[in-house]
C-alpha cells in the first residue's frame, strides 16, 4: 500500500497511506473546519476573514470550498484542510490527520506502526482521555450526597443554577490526599500518564502519587471542540492560593487556552462581540445571565495569541476589569496588545468593590449590559487614567502628555488622530497645536527608527521574485494548469514544463500533470514543504477567466521564451570559449547538458 510523502511534516506521516490522506481531504468540509477559528463572509464563489496567523486590518485570508484549499494574500500562508489544522492548532501531521479522521469517520489502519510510534502518535489521545476520566471522577464527587454537599452548597451560594454547573461540567476534588490517584489505580490508568496531565504529583518522601486538586471545586478547561485539556480549582475557604491551575502540558498551554471559548463561540458570531474576563465564576456568571459571547484567561496576562483567536469570532472586544489598581494595570497592558492587533476593544473598570460575578448578582445581566454601552474606547480610557495618576499640574500635565505620545502616534488614521489629540486638548487644557507637534516626533521617531522585522512576504514572492517577464510567464502558466485543468494534455505534449526556470514552480507543474485526475486539495497536500504547499494554494485560489485560445497562445509564449534562452546560453558558451574562462565554461555546459536531457 503507498503511503503519503510529507517532506518536513513528521516522519510518522509516512505511515498513514496516501489513500487514507485522501478520503479525509475528500471528506472534509475545509469551509466547516476553518470558520470554527475565522469570521468568514461569503466574496464570489470564495469566503474572505482576517488571516488568524498574520496580524491585517483588511481581509486577505482566503477559503475556496470548490477546491477545499486556503490561502492568505496577505502572508502567503495556505494549503488543505490538514495544513490548516496544523498550523492553527500546532500540532504534528499525524495528529492533524487523526482530528479530522476521527471527525469525518474515516478510519487509519494503524497495523503498519511498531508500539513506539503508535505511542507517539496516541499520546495527545490517550492524555485527553485521563482528563475526561478525571472530569466525569470530579462531577460524581460533586453529585454525592454528602461527600458533595458542602461543595454543592457553596455553587448555590454563589448563585449557580444546577443546568449551569451541569453545562459547564463544575465538579468537586475532596479533601484527601489521595482519592484520584486511588480512582485513577482502579481504573488501570497509568500514573507517569496521569503525572503528565499535571492531575497526580509524585510523593516526595516515599513512592506513590498524590492528588494535585484537594477540597477545591474544579472547573474543567476545554478546547475549542469541548475536549477537556486541564483543569482550574478553587477552594471554598480562605486557604491560598485561592486558585489552582494545571500546569503546562503536552495538551494545555494556559497562553494559548482561553476558558469558555467552546460555548462561546457562536454567541461571538452572532453578535460580532466579546467580553473578556478574568475569572471562572466571572464567566459563568455573564453567561447564566443571558451573556454568552464571553471568554476568560486564564491566570494569566492577556497575549497575542489570545487577541488573535478572538479575532477569528468577532471584530469587536469588552474588557472587563475590577476598578482597583490590578486592573486599571491590566487594562492598560491588554490595550497596546489590540492596538497591535488592530482589533477593536473597549475597556470597562466595574464600581469599586465589584466584580463581574458580584455586580451579576446584585444588578443582574440587563444592568450589564447598560454598563458596557458606556465602556471606554481605548484612547479615551488611556487619557482617563493618565489624568486620573498624574494630575493636572504643570508637572502632571506633561506627564500625560509623555504618556499619551506613543499611542498617539501609533494611530495612522490622520483624522482619527487629529479627534484623539481635540479631545485630548480639551482634558487636560493645553494647546492642540502643541499636542500635535509632540505626536509628530513620536511618528517621526518612530519612522527614522522602524522595525528590524521583515516585512511579511508570501512563499510566492520569497521563493522567486517574479520581477522578469519570464518567471511572470511561467507562474500565470502554472495558474493556469491548477485553474483550467483541461490545458494540462497539451502543457503536457508541449514538454514546457521541463524548460521552466524556477525550481518551486517547475516541481508544481510536474506533480500537477502527476496527479492531473486528483482534486486541487490532493495535489497540494502532495508537495514535500510548506513553501510549495502555498505556492500551489495561492495560484489555484486566484480567479483567472481562462479560455482555450488564450491559454495556447500563453504556450507558444513561453515555448518561445525557452527557445530564446536556449540561444542566449550558446551565445554564452561561445563567449566564454573566446574568453578562455574554463570555469565559466564548465558551468554553462553543465547547464546545457542539463536541458538536453529535459528536452530543451
């Protein structure tokens, strides 16, 4: 049985048959899969949405159903639905193929694999499947009459309703040392599994293992698709710390995860909108209320990775922060982080003394929502509390002033910033001309010392430049051979495609007429890198009206262009002869007796 090639991908892939690769790619709704992470909106025959793996104001990240195939005009990132998988979930090939295999009911033969590499492949699984072991384990211990009571009595304290715990899968460690590590024993799951998921902690003094959640109640952390990947606990008392997290693990990566986000997904959609808030029962309370579209961190800072997800579910974000000074800083960081993200946020500090959770249960959700209308946009929130720590003094003045000249200056919109500045003049009572011309030195600063990253560049433009007639020429004729497969006998019979000149563009037109009779997805995901995978994604997505006599009159083009370089390279050789310059010599002969063998 032939087995699929995946170059760099993992050399576990090569056990998976190309067979298997291609009834999941045929399978696959690349459509369904990719809006589980992208707003899409339907252009044309294709879907467009801001790309998840680049940072644009302007959608560019493309998804075409009719080819099953991505691809972002804006990074140059794309591929099949497996490549897409990958990249947004970094994960391996094998597992990548796994999720979708599961998904659409195909099912891989795993006879070919030795047990180590079986392992390999099943160790994400089989970790999955402790914690939803140890899940179901902590909901029975909620759910036991008196074992749970106390537990059951604090969720009812706090407001919880049965159907919410039971939605949100709330459960209760007890209070021993060891009752999951003994569930765990009974259950035959191996402990160096368990210790992984962070659940057991090995014994310091003498063997065995112990519970890593202890008298607290556990709130399961979930992925996008509801699979439970950790675990936060917090106890019912004053003992610290207050709360618990699972550690980092082959499964959970609290920087990447945010809680909530598998039931909130859809209420983001619809309402192009998120709330953001920083703790469980915060959470839990805005959705019990009505307010679904909201997402936590999960004891950690809000990253880039996190603003990208949300990204990928609305346009729009509410930060929800207490108004002590924990969060008035934490506001404060989150900003530069949608600043750079160029996604719309607003900021709302809650009444002194009240959190989320708190101020749900003393206003109720209606109430909320009135107080969200009137969050903060993010320049009004960062003059607010600049004024509101410096003062207004001379001295305070020009504090704010130093404060607020970077963000100033990062907006690029030239009547958004003059409004910003108006708006600031008028605050603090000093001169718009004045503020301006600060603003300007920050934009001129910042110019005259601009970013040492590289500009994004599609694999496309990085591979080859495409800046002669001639590699133009030989892309729009690969365009055309993934775009308008009837042109492939004739491409074929002309021989072409042995006289193109770049490498990433010759390999395409080569495995294009391998696999002519296959789909565009199976051709893609049949390159050996992910630079070629996107090379081929982005000419197949581009929309070309082809018609026969065009294309023919493409061939004869570059047929030409070939015979054309064919005689250069003599003149070059006849030069180098007169010249008596053996080296060059040597490497032109060496290039024509290498197009000799390819027909040219």
């Amino acid at each position: 049985m032939k087995s699929f090639r995946v170059g760099r991908y993992d050399s576990l892939a090569s056990f998976i048959p190309q067979e298997k690769i291609s009834e999941i790619t045929n399978r696959a709704d690349i459509l369904d899969i990719v809006s589980e992470f992208v707003l899409l909106k339907k252009s044309g025959r294709n879907y467009l949405g801001l790309c998840p793996f680049h940072t644009e104001k302007t959608p560019s990240f493309t998804v075409s159903p009719d080819k099953q195939i991505y691809y972002c005009f804006g990074c140059g990132e794309g591929g099949d639905a497996i490549r897409f998988l990958m990249k947004q979930e970094a994960i391996a090939f094998p597992e990548a193929v796994k999720r979708l295999a599961k998904r659409y009911g195909v099912e891989i033969p795993s006879e070919s694999m030795d047990p180590h590499q079986r392992q390999q492949m099943d160790e994400k699984e089989r970790l999955l499947a402790v914690n939803q072991a140890a899940g179901e384990f902590f909901q029975i211990c909620l759910s036991e009459p008196n074992g749970g009571k106390a537990a059951r009595d604090y969720l009812v304290k706090r407001g919880l309703a049965l159907e919410t715990c039971s939605l949100f899968r709330l459960g209760f460690a007890p209070d021993e040392w060891d009752r999951l590590a003994r569930f765990f024993m009974k259950k035959k799951i191996p402990f160096a599994l368990a210790e992984k998921t962070g659940l057991v902690l090995p014994r310091k003094q003498k063997s065995g293992y112990y519970d890593r959640f202890r008298a607290r109640i556990v709130f399961p952390i979930c992925d996008i698709g509801g699979r439970i990947i950790g675990f936060g606990g917090r106890v019912m008392d004053d003992r610290i710390p207050k709360y618990l997290n699972s550690p980092e693990s082959p499964v959970y990566h609290k920087g990447k995860s945010l809680y909530g986000l598998n039931l909130a997904k859809q209420a983001c959609r619809e309402t192009d909108s998120v709330y953001i808030v920083e703790g469980y029962f915060d959470l839990i309370a805005l959705y019990q209320a009505g307010i679904k579209n909201v997402v936590a961190t999960l004891g950690t800072a809000l990253s880039e990775v996190h603003v990208r997800t949300l990204k990928g579910y609305a346009r729009k974000a509410v930060l929800v922060f207490d108004s002590d000074t924990a969060g008035v800083n934490a506001a404060r960081r989150s900003i530069d982080i949608f600043m750079q993200a160029a996604m719309e946020a607003r900021i709302l500090v809650l009444p002194t003394g009240h959190d989320p959770d708190t101020y749900i249960l003393s206003f109720g959700g209606a109430e909320f929502k009135k107080l969200a209308d009137r969050a903060s946009g993010m320049m009004e929130f960062l003059m607010e509390t600049a004024v509101q720590k410096y003062g207004l003094s001379i001295e305070g003045k020009l504090r704010v002033l130093d404060e607020m000249q970077p963000p100033l200056g990062s907006i690029r919109d030239d009547v958004a910033r003059s409004l910003y500045v108006q708006a600031l003049s008028e605050k603090i009572g000093v001169d718009e001309k004045a503020i301006m011309q600060k603003v300007r030195e920050a934009i001129e600063k910042s110019a005259a010392h601009p970013s040492r990253s590289r500009p994004l560049q599609s694999p496309v433009e990085s591979t080859s430049s495409f800046q002669s007639k001639g590699i133009r020429l030989e892309r729009q004729l690969i365009a055309m051979m993934l775009q308008f497969a009837e042109m492939i006998p004739e491409i074929e019979k002309s021989g072409v495609i042995e006289g193109v000149e770049d490498p990433v563009l010759k390999s395409i037109g080569q495995a294009v007429i391998r696999f002519k009779d296959k789909p565009i997805s199976d051709i893609v995901q049949s390159f050996d890198d992910r630079a070629q995978q996107s090379v081929a994604a982005g000419l197949a997505i581009e929309t070309n009206l082809w018609d026969r006599e065009g294309c023919l009159k493409l061939i004869s083009q570059i047929e030409r262009m070939q015979s054309r370089n064919n005689d250069d390279l003599l003149k070059q050789i006849k030069f180098a002869e007169d010249e008596k310059d053996d080296g060059l010599l040597l490497e032109l002969l060496k290039k024509r007796q290498l197009r000799a063998r390819q027909g040219h």
